[in-house]
C-alpha cells in the first residue's frame, strides 16, 4: 500500500509543486526522489513532524478543536491527507480551508483505506462501507462548494486480495 500510494504521488504530484500534507506525522509517501517547493506538514504531534525528512516546514494543530489554516489563500497546488479523513470532525470547515489554501486549478487528493482506529473515527464512518467511505469524502469537497467534481482512484495493491487503498481528489474551481 506504501508502495502504491508512492507510485501514486510520484505520477500526480510535479517537482516544484507546493505540497500542504494535512494529519501530517513521521512519513508523507512522496517519493524520496521528488523535489516539491514549499513542502508543509500540518499535524498533531510536534516530535513526529520533525521527524519527517519530507517536509520543508510544519506546524502544529489540531484541526479538531481549531479548523482554520495558519496559511494565506492560494498557497498551495497540493493538499494530501493520508488515511486520516475520517479523524476529522470538522469536515465542512476544513475542506473550505483546504479550498482557500488551494490555488485555483490545485488539488486535494484523499488516501483511504478500510483501516482506522475506531475510538477516534467519526460514527457514520464505522457504519459505513468501503463505497460509502468514497461518497462520504467526495460530499466533503462537494458542499464545501469550492471544487469541481470529486472523483476516486483505485490504486489498490492487489484488489481482493489486500486492504483496499482509495484516491478520493477533487480540484478547486478557478473563479
């Protein structure tokens, strides 16, 4: 799956690009070879951000009790997030912001798997099934009316045979 999603990233995400990775933590999956811009990790714990060997920067926030970015409009042409989105309880508020931070054209691209604590996932993500994971993420960027249309990537290393490894993404409109 860390292969995959790697592999992913490497094809989608061009040297120079200025990357936000929101529930940032030790590891991004970027390539090891890729060269981004302005590279921003934006997470809970401060020693494993600083343990990123990815990251130009980062900040520490929880997004759940404070949801905003500690960054101007249009700075970023990328926002990942990997396997945290159902973490987040504050999903309209934030994926405004991912949308403000997002230069027009920029993306966010979603990584999920079927895995998850569930302590901290919220409820109807524990009701809910791997398409139903997909829908949820994709009416995230939907009404938080700032992207086009989401759609999803299966980049799952062996379908059926390993957890499932999702790319839900969406861009931000131009106007």
């Amino acid at each position: 799956a860390v292969r995959a999603l790697t592999e992913y990233y490497a094809a989608n995400i061009k040297d120079g690009e200025d990357v936000l990775d929101i529930c940032s933590s030790w590891v991004s999956h970027y390539p090891k070879d890729w060269k981004g811009g302005n590279v921003v990790g934006l997470g809970m714990n401060e020693y494993e951000l600083s343990q990123n060997p990815q990251l130009s920067s980062f900040v520490v926030k929880d997004l759940n009790v404070d949801p905003t970015f500690p960054f101007e409009d249009a700075s970023f042409d990328k926002v990942t997030c990997v396997v945290s989105v159902d973490y987040l309880n504050k999903p309209k508020e934030i994926f405004s912001e991912i949308g403000r931070v997002l230069r027009p054209g920029g993306e966010c691209m979603l990584a999920m798997s079927n895995r998850c604590f569930p302590t901290k996932a919220f409820r109807i993500w524990l009701q809910t099934n791997d398409l139903e994971h997909i829908f949820i993420a994709g009416s995230f960027f939907h009404y938080s009316g700032l992207f086009g249309p989401p759609s999803c990537d299966d980049i799952s290393p062996s379908p059926g045979r390993s957890d499932p490894l999702f790319i839900v993404k969406a861009k931000r409109k131009s106007n």
